[in-house]
C-alpha cells in the first residue's frame, strides 16, 4: 500500500466515511464494512477528495476526453476531481452529469454540463458487485461514446455475476480499466497493522473469503 493510500483510508474513518459494523448491501450481501462516500460533506473534504481522485487519475496514465459523474453521488465527485486537475495538475478537463429526471423545458435533455463524447471517464463512489456502474455505461453508450475508464474511491474486489470480480466483468464487457484509489486488499493491510481497528479484521477477512475474488 502507498502512502497516499493510507492516508486516504485515514481520512475516510475520521470522516466516518469508512465504517465498521454490519451493514446490507444493495446486492443484498451482509458486510462488515461500509463506505459511504456522502460523509464527505465538507468544502474541504470535496478538496481533499478531489486531490486523491485527481492523482490516482494522472498516475494511471490512461487518456480521455471528458469525466462523466454519473447522477448523483458521481456529480460531486466529478466535480471535485475536475477543480483538482485544474489547480493541482494544470489540466483544464470537460465534465458532464446526468439528471435522474426528465426534463421538458429549459436547456432540456438529461445532460448537463459538457457534451458526452469521445473517450469517456466514468467517476463514481464504489463498485461492488457493478450495477450501478453498469447503469451509468448504458448513459455512455446511448450517447455513442465511448469508454476509456472507470474511477472510484474504493474497489470491494467482490465477485460479480460470476467467478471474476465486478470490475473485471466490467473491464472484460466495456474494454476498459478500472482504477480505484484503495481496494479492499489496503483496507485490510490497513487493519492489520491499526491498533485501534484491528479487531475488526477477522470479520472482514472472512468476508473476503466469502465474497471476495482469488
Ligand atoms: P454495485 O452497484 O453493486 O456495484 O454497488 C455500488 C453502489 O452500492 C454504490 O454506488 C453505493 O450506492 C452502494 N455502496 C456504497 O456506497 N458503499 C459500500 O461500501 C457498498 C455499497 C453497496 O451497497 O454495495
């Protein structure tokens, strides 16, 4: 794990974004973690999100044409990582959103911002089991462009439909990488080596075996 990783798992529990405990998932699964990324409810936690979402962006090297935040919990954070590589890495990136509701007047369409064309990059919050992201490529798709990757916070490197991992199906389906700025791998090396939560870690490894991809 780097450091910039940990870090990120850092704030993420002192914002109580990162939670330990039980808690249902929207696939049903019952875990012992959770991360609810609309904790981060602060001016300077979307700054700071914003600066880790940007650098694991510019670190994997992979090109684009525009972000798309995917309604809602991506808008915030598509936001946020554009105003980061603006001020932070000096490059000026077109982001779009989604609205979930039909609009008939105004400047009309589902879209907002920029146009959702060429090489997209998908931001989101997390992938578990790839639903939600699956949803947000029909968007893509319905608009003829095309995907170049997926980022997001925390990767549960759960199973999908089947035996490979959400985001290899979705790698694997949509040609496209998937980067995330801490999986469920760092949360554990995290754990093992936290005084304050390691009591957590059975539980969480045993979910791994569960649920979690070899
Ligand atoms: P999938 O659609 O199954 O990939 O689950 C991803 C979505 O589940 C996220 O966009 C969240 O709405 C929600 N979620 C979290 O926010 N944090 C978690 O730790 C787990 C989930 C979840 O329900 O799986």
């Amino acid at each position: 794990m780097k450091a910039y990783q940990k870090e990120f798992i850092e704030f993420a529990i002192e914002r109580g974004v990162l939670k330990f405990g039980e808690f249902t998932l929207k696939s049903g699964r019952t875990s012992p973690y959770f991360f609810n990324a609309g904790l981060f409810n602060k001016g300077s936690d979307l700054a700071r999100l914003g600066r880790f979402y940007a650098a694991a962006l510019v670190d994997s090297g992979i090109s684009f044409d525009v972000l798309f935040g995917p309604a809602y919990k991506g808008i915030p954070i598509a936001t946020a990582t554009a105003v980061a590589l603006y001020d932070h890495h000096q490059q000026d990136t077109p982001y779009c959103f989604n609205r979930k509701e039909k609009k008939d007047h105004g400047e009309g369409g589902n879209l907002v911002g920029s146009a959702l064309e060429g090489k997209v990059m998908l931001v989101d919050d997390v992938i578990t089991a790839g639903t939600a992201i699956r949803e947000a490529m029909e968007i893509v798709q319905a608009n003829g462009a095309e995907l170049s990757g997926v980022l997001i916070a925390l990767d549960r490197q759960e199973k999908g439909k089947g035996e490979l991992s959400a985001i290899q199906e979705v790698e694997r389906d949509f040609n496209a990488q998937v980067v995330s700025i801490v999986s469920l791998n760092d949360v554990i090396t995290f754990l093992k080596d936290d005084d304050t939560f390691k009591e957590y870690l059975p539980k969480v490894e045993a979910y791994r075996a569960e649920f979690g991809v070899a």
